[in-house]
C-alpha cells in the first residue's frame, strides 16, 4: 500500500469500509445452541437476567458459569462492592487511560488497538470476561455530558477507532460491549427522552459508527442505550435490535440492556434483548405468564438464552484482588503517558516548542500539582498511580517555579492567586499555565452548561500572558471549551484529558520528547450559536428533536460558512512538511470499480520526525441530493524522517460517499461529479482532484430531507414523513415517568427524599454529589424497582404511582393483586 520507509508508519482508515456483514466469527453459537436445548423453560427465563450487579446467571446442574462485566470506556472500574454503575464507590486500582475524546485526537487505530489490548489484560487478570466498552455515541453539540467517553463528531472516525478499540480488547479473548446503541448523545433526562430524528440523519450519522464499527471488529456485545427513539424505547425496539443490527449487519453476539434500560422485559426480549442488567430481579413469574398468554415466543427466549450462552467462552474464575493487576501495571502505565502525549493537539504554536531541558518556567495552574485526567461517572477508573506535571518536570531536571492560581476544585475569582501567578511568570523564561474545566463539569449523568472555562481560568491566562509573552496554555477538557485568548499566548495546546500519566506526558511534550501529534476529531466552535443543534440541545419536554439533521460539527460550519476557533481536524503537530502532487488513482468510480487510491507527496522539511495526519473530504457536486459542504471519507496518519519524501496513500471506497436515499430505504451513490479534498483539516485544504462517479442514482428529485435546518415545525413533519409526535404527558405518573415529576407529589416527594438520602451516603465528594441528585432527579420509576437487585418491588411502585395519581381504590386493588 505505501512506499513507507521501514523508519516510517504509515495507517490508514481504508479497513473502516466497506460496512456491509462480516464473515461471521466463531463464538460458539452452535454450541450454545445445542446447550440451551438441554436446559428446562425456567432455567433459559433465569438466563435473561443477570445475576446479580455485574454478573451473569450461573446454572451448576448445566455447568454454567457466570460472566462478569464490567466498566469501561478508558480503563477497568471492577467495583469492589455490588451496585454502583455511577462510578461513586471503591474499585480496584488499574490503570486509568486517556478517555475516548483524547485518544481519539490521535487518529491512530493501532494505538487504540494496543489500549484496548492493555484494558483486556486487566480485564482477564481480574477475571472480568467483558468489558463494557467502548462507548461511541457521536458528537452532536459540544456540551454532552459524556461527550469525554465518546470519540468524535464524525462516525467515519467514530466507527473506525471503536473497531480498533474492540479489536484490541477481544485480542486478549476478552468481550468488548459497543455502547449505547442508539442516539443517547447527551445526558438530560436521557432515561425518558425521545428521540425524534429523520431516517437519513439516524442512519447517515447516528448509526453508521456503529455499523462500522459492527461489521469490521465483530464485537461480542452491544448495549441498548436508556432514551425512546420515534417513541420506542431502545432495549424493546425490534427494528434496531434485530433487523438492522443482526439482519442488515450481521452482528452475532448479545445484546445487554444499559443498567436498568429495559422498559418492557417482553417487549424487550421479542426485539432482540437478550440480557437484562443489572440483575437480582426474578422475572420468571412475568415471563411464564407472558409465555401462556402466547406475548412471549419460547423461540424468543430460546434464542436469547443462546446468545447469552454464546458468552460462555467469557466465563472466567473472578480474581478481584489489587494484586491480580500489578504485574500489569508498569507496561500499562508507559503505554498511558505515550497515547497522552501523542495525543495532545497543538492548536497555536508561534515556534516555542519545544523547550530546551534548561528553560526556567514558570508553572502556573492547580492542575499542575492536581491533574485533571478523567470524566466521572461510570467510567471513572480508580487510576493505580497519578503523575502530576510539577513532579515530572521537576525530574526531568527542568527549573521550575510553580503558583497554584486558581483553586482546583472551587475556581471562583481570586485576585490574589493570579497576582502570585504574575509575579512568577515576569521572572521566568517561560510561563506554562495549565488550565481546564473543573472535574464536576464533565460526567455522566448531566450536561455541561457552558462552553466557557471557569473566569478565573481565562483571566489567569490573560494577565499572565501579559506579563510574560513567552507563554504556553494547555487546556484540559474532554471536550471543547471557548478560549477568547487564544491569539495572546507563544502557544496553546489541548492536552484533552490526558489519563493517570498525564503530567509525564506533558513534560514530554513540553521538552520535546514526543511530539503532540494531535489532530481534533471534533469542531471547537466560537459560540453556541455556531452549533446547529444549539435551538433544540439538549431537548424540551421530554423530546429531543434533531432538526439540524446531518448538519453537525464541521458538516455545519463548513456549509454554512463559518469560522470556528478551531476546525475539526485541526493540529499542527512541532514539524514541518509541504505536500504536492496529489493524484487519483482513476478519474471515475463505478460500482464495479468501488475504490480509488488518493496519493500525496508529503515531504519532511524539519529537523526532526513528524506526524501528518492527511485527511480526505469529499464535497458532492452531484446535486443529487442535499449533502454537507465537506464530509471525511478517509484518512492516513504517517511519521515522516527528517528529509523524507512519503508517498501517502489513502484508499476510499465508494461506500464513504454515499448517502441514504430515503426512497430506497438504502444507501446510495449519487451520480455525477465529487471533488476529493487532499487536507491538512476541514478548513485546510491542499489539493483538490476530481472524481466522476458513473453508475450512481441520477434521480434529482428531492428527497424529503432536503431543507438543511428545519426550523419550522412544518419543515421538521417534512423532513420526519409524519406528524410530530407528541411528548408524552407528566400526568397521570406512570412506571416510565421521573423521579423528579413524580415528586410533584407528596408521595413522589417522600420516595424522592428516601432514595436520595440512601444514595447520597455512597457519595464522598462534590462531583459524585451532583451526580448522584441528577441521576435521582432523573430516574424513570421503573428503574427504582431495576436497580435495586430486589430490595423494591412492582407491586410497591405500582401502589404508589396509583397513589400519587390519586386514584385510591387502583392503589388497593393492586395492593391485593
Ligand atoms: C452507563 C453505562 C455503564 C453502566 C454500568 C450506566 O449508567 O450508562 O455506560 O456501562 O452504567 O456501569
């Protein structure tokens, strides 16, 4: 493929197509076939649901084990007691890994693979069979609360670094979970909101990540996510379970509720949900009489239980000591600093970097000595060691002095802590001022509420930029935050969150140990007002409504025509490089011949080993239907030698430029002319060649989707095909309402008051705090009963929902029931 020198690396995202089934893998389905045949009715019921939190149902007479799943996305939380799927109590050490949102930033699949791979070793020492991972729910607005956990704006880049991710984990004979399939792109209310997208928007950008990722890593699971999509909830929609996930995709594992998504256990298991989590709930009454009634199908059951059966390869004697991942942890840990570092996305650079070892700097930001690495939540990882940027500096040999100036977990405005940091930064060579969003603004279960950094933050950097123009800012966020100074400092780099080696990072970073080869895989806007989901995010009601369509991220900031601060595929790496002599391999596409090579000249004109990461957009000039001004269809990352000359090659495959043709129900090729877009970023383009493609769909006629943002209700109904459905009402309460609507009530307000208080023992800081009174606030009722492994009963809730509609004699009838 490439005429790479044995020096150089050269990856492409050519095996991210095409996206149709995959030859199916062995997982012992036959064999679990033939086992579930010898098991009673009852005992495939039990199956269904797990054991207990994390656990899969044993049965000993058969010999079946139990598998234990567990979090997550950027390292292992293996919780040393039950419960807990929010990430508050104890979990044994291991190692915490930059999130998704960092390692994306690299563009670099083997070195997701080799995370992946890391995560997997944990897993199996401790004896988790699955781990519940990767999560890659795209981007949709920059203020999702778990945007940190998921990948990138784009599902081309989404679904490809998910593929190496499960790759690597399954590498180790460990599951990996995809999650949370489908559309669950932001936190509020996300137990009860429903989505309402338009069928090209659902498929051209919320579901093709995961297709990708589906057909070309064969994951053992994927989780159904907690929100209603077109009215039905995720874990009971047949549609998405069966026939586009298995039918269309070919995918032959299980599918596992997200923990305490299922709304209709029956519902649930005709569509294709195999297993219920958490566990603890026997549900063999309801399902027996949902057999006799003839709702549930024995087939049904028989062949979820296989599937479930099918994760027997998963089962694994449990070793949950500290112990059991120690001899890992070293390895593990170099492999943490080295995917932060390279990770790192350099957004301004006026020449600065790196530093010479010598340079005095003044270090300046309580992240320094406090590091920002992680989202909260489910994924937070109980990181076996943390490294801090003052230490690693200061052992490097660097000389360093250091002012705090800001309080790291409370950042209100504080004169005295930025006239300290001043004084430092007037008497160094350079200043370093390390900056970010606080820990409780980016976790599960909420959203964030603003792009903007804490005040104090960005008049630190102000007034210590002015004092020493020789400054370096590194922000740390998960995702994108307003930096309205981003002209004033020598350079600005976004360190994401860097994981537990963070601080090792950044001082290899800083001395030019490692270059930041960081390209973003998402938009950094101005403004909200830039987003185009902005209007309708993160939803009203208990609706959430996609009306800017598929014109999200740089797909709306390209068409439309405006500047971000930072565009989608922006980095600027510390080397030097000139591109030429772009060409294509063919001058036509034909469904016959459905790929064609784009090749570059990149030339090293540096000192030094540079990273190029070359992007390739397509812009449709087919008129065939209404397509987004640019759209990535392909990329290669490659590391350069001094004065070498790489012919970087980047094979697209027809299926990157289709679209979903509404009529057909399928993709389609448009036909007529694209222009492939040779770039260095979406807004960053070297060279432009052409491309026919001959045998597409030549029909022009609209297609529904064809207004770009539906602003009005009527352009929404045209683009959806039928009417707007309506939320669903507060009142009268029932299983699927909220905690917080049903504490409208005095009833709702005393279950309310009881929960919280018992939930909120568990939490032992300001973040699991807030977390812990949204995630209540937001509890679908149902869910009390779900996740309480047994200790809250339907008869209970049903009695007091019949209560706090005040409708007495139902609340006795079903008392007596
Ligand atoms: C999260 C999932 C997680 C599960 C188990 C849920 O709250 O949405 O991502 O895997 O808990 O902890």
């Amino acid at each position: 493929m490439s005429t790479a020198t044995p020096k150089s690396r050269i990856e492409n995202s050519r095996r991210g197509e095409p996206e149709s089934a995959s030859p199916s893998r062995v997982t012992g389905s036959s064999a679990a076939a033939d086992l579930v045949r010898t098991l009673t009715l009852d005992e495939q019921l039990l199956l269904l649901s797990g054991q207990n939190f994390w656990q899969t149902q044993k049965i000993d007479r058969a010999g079946i084990e139990p598998v234990w799943l567990s979090d997550g996305t950027n390292g292992l939380r293996v919780a040393a007691g039950d419960g807990d799927n929010l990430g508050i109590g104890e979990s044994i050490p291991s190692t915490c890994f930059p999130p998704a949102s960092t390692l994306a930033a690299s563009w670099n699949p083997p070195l997701l693979r080799e995370v992946g791979a890391a995560v997997g070793e944990e897993a199996k020492a401790l004896g988790v069979g699955v781990v519940l991972g990767p999560g890659l729910n795209l981007k949709r607005h920059p203020l999702g609360g778990r945007n940190f956990e998921y990948y990138s704006e784009d599902p081309l880049l989404s679904g490809i670094l998910a593929a190496a991710t499960v790759d690597g984990i399954q590498s180790t004979g460990t599951g990996a979970c995809l999650k949370h399939f489908a559309m669950n792109n932001h936190e509020r209310r996300r137990n009860t909101t429903n989505v309402i997208a338009d069928e090209r928007t659902t498929r051209e950008l919320y579901l093709r990540g995961f297709q990708i990722a589906v057909t070309q890593s064969a994951p053992r699971m994927v989780m159904s996510a907690y929100n209603k999509i077109d009215g039905v909830y995720c874990s009971d929609d047949r549609r998405l379970l069966t026939d586009i996930l298995r039918t269309e995709w070919g995918f032959d594992g299980a599918v596992v509720s997200d923990w305490g998504a299922e709304a209709d256990r029956v519902r649930g298991i005709a569509a294709g949900l195999d297993l219920e989590m958490p566990g603890g709930l026997d549900r063999r009454r309801e399902l027996r009489a949902a057999l006799a009634s003839g709702a549930l199908l024995p087939a049904d059951v028989a062949q979820s239980a296989a599937r479930v059966l099918g994760l027997q390869d998963l089962a694994r004697p449990s070793n949950l000591t500290a112990e059991a991942v120690k001899p890992l942890l070293e390895g593990h840990d170099s492999l943490a600093r080295r995917a932060a570092a390279e990770s790192t996305v350099v957004l301004t650079n006026d020449g600065i970097l790196p530093l010479e070892p010598t340079t005095s700097i003044a270090l300046i930001g309580a992240f320094a000595k406090h590091p920002r690495f992680q989202g909260g939540g489910s994924a937070l990882v109980n990181a076996a060691t943390v490294t801090n940027a003052f230490d690693a500096l200061t052992e490097a040999g660097a000389d360093i002095s250091y002012a705090p100036g800001y309080d790291p977990a409370d950042p209100t405005d504080d004169p005295a802590l930025i006239a300290d940091a001043v004084d430092i930064a007037a008497k160094a060579e350079v200043a370093v001022v390390m900056v970010g969003l606080p820990d409780i603004a980016e976790t599960e279960g909420y959203d964030r509420a603003t792009l903007a950094l804490p005040p104090q933050h960005d008049a630190l950097v102000t007034a210590v930029t002015r004092a020493n123009p020789r400054t370096i800012v590194l922000v740390s966020s998960g995702a994108p935050v307003l930096m309205p100074w981003r002209s004033d400092p020598a350079a600005v780099l976004h360190t994401y969150l860097g994981g537990q080696a963070s601080g090792a990072a950044i001082a290899d970073v800083l001395l030019g140990i490692v270059e930041p080869a960081g390209r973003l895989p998402e938009t950094f806007p101005a403004s909200r007002d830039d987003v185009a989901s902005d209007p309708w995010f993160p939803g009203a009601d208990d609706q959430t409504q996609h009306r800017e369509g598929i014109f999200v991220g740089y797909r709306h900031v390209t068409t439309a025509g405006i500047t971000p601060q930072f565009p989608f595929g922006h980095g600027l790496g510390c080397g030097r490089t000139t591109w030429s002599n772009a060409s294509v391999s063919a001058p036509q596409l034909t469904v016959a011949h459905a790929e064609v090579t784009v090749t570059v000249e990149v030339v090293n004109t540096g000192d030094r080993p540079t990273t190029e990461v070359v992007q390739i957009y397509a812009h449709d000039r087919s008129g065939a239907v209404l397509r987004p001004r640019r759209e990535l269809v392909g990329f290669t990352r490659v590391l350069i030698q001094p004065g070498q000359r790489e012919q970087v090659q980047t094979a697209i495959a027809a299926q990157a430029l289709r679209f979903w043709d509404v009529r057909a129900h399928d993709w389609a090729l448009p036909q007529g002319q694209v222009d492939l877009e040779v770039a260095r970023s979406s807004e960053h383009i070297e060279a432009v060649l052409t491309l026919e493609i001959v045998d597409g769909v030549t029909d022009s006629a609209e297609q529904p989707s064809m207004a770009p943002i539906a602003r009005t209700d009527s352009q929404f109904v045209t683009r959806l095909g039928h009417p707007m459905p309506r939320p669903d009402p507060v009142r009268p309460f029932t299983r699927n309402s909220t905690l917080g609507d049903f504490a409208q009530v005095p009833i709702g307000r005393l279950l309310q008051k009881t929960i919280l208080s018992a939930a909120q023992k568990t939490a032992d800081n300001p973040v699991a705090l807030a977390m812990v009174r949204e995630v209540t606030a937001e509890l679908a009722l149902r869910q009390i009963v779900l996740t309480s492994g047994g200790r809250m009963n339907w008869k209970i809730l049903d009695v007091l929902i019949a209560l706090g509609n005040r409708r007495p004699i139902q609340a006795l009838a079903r008392a007596l029931r």
